[in-house]
C-alpha cells in the first residue's frame, strides 16, 4: 500500500531552513533536512511550503480543567470570591445550570487546546457523592474519541474536599473506572486535618499503584508544612516522578533560606510543582526550584468558569507570562520555559511523533517571548489548528466536502 508522505519545505529551526518529511499513516517524522523525493517510489507525496515559519514543538497542559468551563455558553456573571465554601456552592449551582454535559465541554476545550498546539494533557476531573462519576465518565469518552490526537491524563479530583465531602469511596470507584491520578485539595483549608487527608490520598494511590496530585492553595508555613508531609508520604510510596503539588503559592510567601531547603525535599522526593503563574497572587519561585534540579511543569487551569473569566486555553502565552513574571530575558534564562510547557525537544529526530506547531518566529527565544499565532499545528502527522487549518476548513465548508472534525 503506498504510503501517504507530506514534505514541508522551509521550516525555521537552528536558524537554518529545513525539509521536514512526514509519515502522515505513521505520524511521525521520517526526516530533517534535504529530501530526495526519488527515495520515497511507493509514497503518495504531497509537498506544503512553511515559508521560513518557526517550529516549535507541541505543548504539555499539565494542569487544566475540560469539566467546568462555560466555552460557548452565553455570559455568565460571576460574584466576588468570599469564603472557599461559598464558592464551592456558587460553582455547584452555575454548573447544574448548565446545557451541557461534561463530554460536550470537554469536546470543546480539546478542539481550543488542539488549535493553539496542545497535544497532551493532565486534567482534573470533579468527582463527590453528588455527580458521582457523571463528569469522569464523559472525559473518559473524550479520551477515547480523541485518542491519536490528544493524550488525556486524568486526575479524580474531589473538589468539595476529600474528606470534608465524604469522597473516599467514589474516589475509589473514580480509580476503578479508569482515572490515572488521586487528586486532592487543601488539606487544612478544605479538609481541617492535614495530616489525615495526605494519608487516605496516598492510601487510595497505593491501592491502586496511581500517582498523586493535590490543588494546594493553603498559604504560608501551613501549606508549607502539607508540601513537606505530602514529600515525605511520596517517598514512602515510592511514587518519584509521579507525585505532584499544584499551586503551592505557599512557597511564594516564605523567605529564600525556607525555599532552598524545601526545594531540596522536593528533588530528593521526586515530587513536581505545577503553576499555572498566576499574577494576581504569590507564586512558586520557579527559577529557584528549577536550580535545585525540581520538576516544574506549567498548566493553563482555569479558563471562563465559576472561579475565574480569565484564560484563552494558550499555554505558549502561560509560557511567556512565566518568563516575563521571572524577569527571564537573556536567551538562555528564556530557554527555561521550553521543556515546562513542551511536550518534546525544540530540535526534533526522524522517528518522533509529528506533533508541532509553526509560528511567525525567528527562533524559540523570539516564540516564547512573543506567544505569537499558530501558523499551524499538527499532531501526529494531521494538521488541526493554526490559520492552515481555519483556510482549509472554510475551503471545504464552501465547497460543501466539510466533515466534522470533534
Ligand atoms: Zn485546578
């Protein structure tokens, strides 16, 4: 059977222009550089120009909501953030309001993330006694509907509180029906028992030989005293690498001598932090955890839902918010973001997955600092994001051949 191949020609990378030569039936590359289109007999070729467009791999999201948002609902009002339950509340009800479930927000989110180069995921799911598993069940589906396209982690979160809400068995249930992670959320906040709350999480981890993370909005020396219990309790597990604090802007509010030393817990436990860099509130010192060798990875969260009307789904722009809020503007403190929101190196190898995105960039530096739009974006091989995607859509749409692409 002929295989179908597509060379990109000219494509920026190393500040050279490039062939790039595409598997599109194996998504992946088979090629960098000049191609001999004489070597490829059995191939249906079809040959695109970049036009010196950038590339840049595609992007991790490791921290982001597909269940709660209102994407293609009217305007929704929200209130001013009084207390944590409160707002819990607040969230319950807009979101039984709703018309749709969670696998049709999901679909929605997925198509946002995919047009602006996103290709893998860690996402948090609510579970409680209330839905029940109603919204892991629709990202479930989501997962397998796009399966080839976007790679879904999912984390059973128990947003009303893990032990406030009673949700240790449906978060059991959660990790039997196919959940990848144990979630959590303020375990003093939330919970009003730290130490209890980080135990039933890595107990239900351990059951189920699942990682862990936990939303930690606890501030100060209470949060930090949770992130050093929940290291401790990681290692005990043996879960390096597979463990994880979201949040954490305790570690914002405490001085450098207090950073070093729980940054150096963190690395020796092999636990991440995940920020979604916000700038409204203190923050992870980033550059100081990636100095002491800790895992940081960076998340969109929220994106226009009960918690906050902020965010666009742009994890390239989260990128370039980091560097900007870290004061990173010589190339190689730019540098920095690229392997904390890339779900591949900037420079790819015949054999890697085709998943990346062109860009009006002279380099990478030039793309993190810019977050400029997405020319195009592939994942796997197949083009679905990026001002290509939209021409060729609208194409198809006027010439009565579109499909649907969810
Ligand atoms: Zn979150």
């Amino acid at each position: 059977m002929n295989k179908n191949i597509l060379i990109l020609r000219n494509v920026r990378m190393n500040g050279e222009l490039h062939d790039l030569t595409i598997d599109e039936d194996a998504g992946i590359m088979t090629a960098i550089g000049q191609t001999n289109e004489k070597a490829l007999p059995t191939a249906r070729i079809r040959t695109e120009d970049a036009c010196g467009l950038h590339y840049m791999p595609a992007m991790t999201d490791k921290h982001i909501h597909l269940d709660k948002h209102f994407l293609g609902e009217p305007w929704k009002p929200l209130q001013p953030f009084v207390t944590l339950p409160g707002q819990l509340a607040f969230e319950k009800a807009m979101l039984t309001s709703l018309p749709t479930n969670a696998l049709e927000r999901a679909r929605r989110m997925l198509l946002l993330l995919l047009s602006q180069g996103t290709t893998s995921i860690r996402t948090h799911v609510d579970i409680d006694p209330v839905i029940g598993l109603a919204h892991l069940e629709g990202l479930l589906q989501a997962k397998s509907e796009f399966a080839g396209r976007m790679d879904i982690e999912i984390v059973a979160f128990p947003q009303q509180g893990l032990l406030r809400s009673g949700s240790i068995p449906i978060l059991k249930e959660a990790m039997r029906a196919g959940a990848d992670y144990v979630g959590g959320v303020d375990p003093a906040g939330l919970d009003q028992r730290v130490d209890a709350s980080l135990e039933a999480m890595f107990e239900v981890a351990t059951e189920f030989g699942a990682g862990v993370d936990m939303h930690l909005h606890d501030p100060g020396h209470l949060g930090l005293y949770t992130i050093g219990r929940f290291a401790d309790l990681a290692e005990e597990a043996g879960l390096a690498g597979r463990a994880a604090v979201s949040h954490a802007y305790c570690l914002g509010q405490i001085n450098e001598a207090k950073q070093d030393r729980i940054a150096d817990k963190l690395r020796a436990s092999g636990v991440a932090i995940i920020t979604s860099v916000p700038i409204d509130r203190p923050m992870p010192p980033v550059g100081r955890l990636l100095d002491a060798s800790v895992d940081v990875f960076v998340g969109c969260d929220n994106i226009l839902d009960a918690w906050s009307p902020f965010g666009n789904g742009d994890l390239l722009a989260r990128g370039s918010r980091l560097a900007e809020k870290e004061g990173w503007i010589v190339d190689e403190d730019l540098l920095r973001v690229a392997p904390l929101i890339g779900a591949a190196a900037l420079t790819p190898k015949p054999g890697d997955a085709a998943s990346f995105l062109l860009v009006p960039a002279m380099n990478p530096m030039h793309a993190i600092a810019s977050a400029p739009p997405r020319e195009a974006v592939y994942t796997r091989g197949r083009l679905v994001g990026g001002r290509w995607h939209e021409d060729r859509t609208r194409a198809r749409s006027a010439s009565g051949t579109e499909h649907s692409l969810s």
